[in-house]
C-alpha cells in the first residue's frame, strides 16, 4: 500500500503532500503502519530543505487527523466507563486527575513512543481527557519526533565532516 502511495507520489509535489497526508493518517488508525517508514519514503521525493519541513509538517498533521478520529471513537464508545481493572483505574487517574499531567503524558508518548502513542490516543478519549490539551501535545511531540527523525542525519553529516 505505501509503495503504491509513493509511486503516485513521483508525479508532482502537490500529488507527493496529499500522499504522505493519506498515508500519515492511516498510520495513525493503524499502528502496524509505522509512520517512521512513511516519513523515510517520503523524504526520499524531497529534493531541498523546505520540502523536508513540509514532509515533517504534513506527516506530523496527518498523524493527528487521523489519531483525532481515534481519540473520538474511543470517547464515543464509552471504553472509559463502568467497571474497569485496576490498570486502567490507574490510567484513568493519571489521564483526568491534573490536566497538565495528561498533557504531559501524551507530549511524552507523542515524542518517544513509550506508553505507546496509539493507546494513549485511546486513553485520552475514552477517559475524558480535554480534546484542545490532546491535540496541542500531540501535535507538538510529532512535530518534534519527525522534525528530530528527518533532520538529525543531516546534523550528523556535518558534525563528521
């Protein structure tokens, strides 16, 4: 599926951006997709820097429209509720006790990918945590993780030289 995404992509900038969108929120829905392997394609049609920053930039909102649409199907399907197992007791402390704990465990899983950036995505929208506060720290770490992941081989080149 990626493949055929990017060779759709080898006709023209415009057609590369709206694939790495696509391709960005269906990693999101999806995580067997690795969004890492979307931005290496990607980066591969970029031909200057700025198209490396419109890369990071459309794969980093395309990761969050489609993590939106996780975050309110599990804030519409009510998995937060009722009786739940201690972990999840825990998790739900965590997430709605203090908003800027919430905040911090999402910009953190948002960045490292450690709790999972998927099933806290989950977590934020069946515990009830304020959709603003997710989008803002989720788009924040994206944009640092891939911003980091497209730029740091550059960085490292001209530290060797």
């Amino acid at each position: 599926m990626l493949h055929a995404l990017i060779a759709t992509a080898g006709a023209s900038w415009a057609w590369a951006s709206v694939s790495c969108f696509a391709a960005a929120i269906l990693s999101a829905i999806f995580p067997w997709i690795a969004a890492e392997a979307v931005l290496i394609a990607f980066l591969a049609l970029a031909h200057s820097s700025a198209e490396v920053v419109g890369v990071v930039v459309i794969l980093s909102v395309g990761q969050m429209a489609g993590k939106a649409i996780v975050f309110w199907g599990a804030r519409r399907g009510r998995w937060g509720q009722g009786h739940s197992s201690g972990l999840a007791a825990r998790w739900k402390e965590r997430m709605t006790s203090r908003p800027q704990q919430a905040s911090s465990i999402v910009l953190l899983s948002s960045i490292v990918g450690f709790p999972p950036f998927f099933l806290i995505t989950f977590a934020a929208g069946a515990f009830g945590v304020s959709f603003q506060r997710f989008m803002v720290a989720g788009t924040t770490g994206r944009l640092v993780r891939f911003g980091v992941l497209a730029f740091l081989p550059h960085a490292i080149v001209h530290i060797w030289r």
